[in-house]
C-alpha cells in the first residue's frame, strides 16, 4: 500500500506539474507580431532661377546733398529719392526681374542680399546698395506650374559730389523649399 501511495503521490505532483504548466502557458500573453510599415519619398524638382532684367537705378545727377535712391521691389519698380538727389526722367530705372521655377504649388523661402553692398565705377568709386525688396510676401509660393515672376528693389545711397560714371555690382537671390 505504502509504494502504491507513493505512486498515486508522484502522479499526482506530475498532473499538477503539468497543469500548472499547461494553464501558464494558457494565460500567457501572446507574442508580438510583426509589423511590415510603409516608407516614402518625394523628390522635387530643383529651384532654377532666371535674371529676366537687371535692377537698374536709372540715371541719377547728384546735387551736393547725400542722397537715397530708392527702386520699390514689385512689377512697376517706381523710383523715389530722398534728400533731392535729381532724378533724370529719361531713364527711369526699373525693379530687378527673377523668374523661380521649381515643384507645383511649393512653398519656398526666398533670400535677397548683396554680398559686397556696393556698386562701383571703372575708377573705383562706389555707392553702397542694401535694404533689398522683393514682390513674394512673407510667405512665398509657386504657382500651380511651379513658377513665380519676383521682382527685387534696392536703396541706393549716393553721395554729396557722387563722381560721374556708370556703376555695376551684383546681388544675389536665394530660393529654397
């Protein structure tokens, strides 16, 4: 009798062994299934820009009074002066002309600047240029075919006894998305 208790007794730890293995393995939470996710990318058409006309101050006859002339930055580029520099009305000047084409409808970030700020004569006489306009607003856009016409402006400081010439000098238009 003594063996077989002892047999029912291991058979017993070995039905609870296994049902207390069973119902964990029951009660388990089930392992993580694997995701497959989706990637994407969209590339845009670069930004090319295109100088249509140059900013031109026009001709200008200083009259012993430091003056500025100022070229407004949208399409009609009106010329104005402080400090009565003589403005000549034969050559008005004009705003600076840039066609941006890029991606349809994108926003974009447009920077005006001069690296030098001046412009200067074959003598190397200069005028400083700066406070740079442009047409696009705070927040510039392309249009639906991936273009915006921007026209620039300047101001440009031109002195008492300015010497007589005809200046150059460049500035530079930054276009980003």
């Amino acid at each position: 009798m003594i063996k077989l208790n002892k047999i029912l007794a291991l058979t017993a730890v070995s039905v609870f062994a296994v049902g207390v293995g069973y119902s964990s393995q029951s009660n388990a939470a089930p392992g993580p299934s694997p995701l497959t996710a989706n990637a994407s990318a969209e590339i845009l058409a670069q930004i090319t820009l295109e100088e249509m006309r140059l900013l031109d101050f026009g001709k200008i006859s200083p009259n012993g009074t430091a003056s500025t002339v100022v070229i407004d930055g949208d399409s009609t580029g009106a010329r104005s002066s402080a400090n009565a520099a003589i403005l000549v009305t034969s050559d008005p000047g004009q705003s600076g002309q840039i066609e941006i084409k890029g991606a349809n409808n994108a926003s974009i970030t447009i920077t005006v600047s001069s690296a030098s700020g001046i412009l200067a004569n074959p003598s190397s006489d200069t005028m400083a240029i700066g406070s740079f306009t442009h047409s696009a607003g705070a927040t510039p856009a392309l249009n639906a075919s991936g273009e915006l016409m921007l026209y620039t402006g300047a101001t440009l400081s031109v002195g008492a006894t300015q010497p007589a010439g005809v200046y150059t000098g460049t500035y530079t238009v930054t276009a980003v998305y």
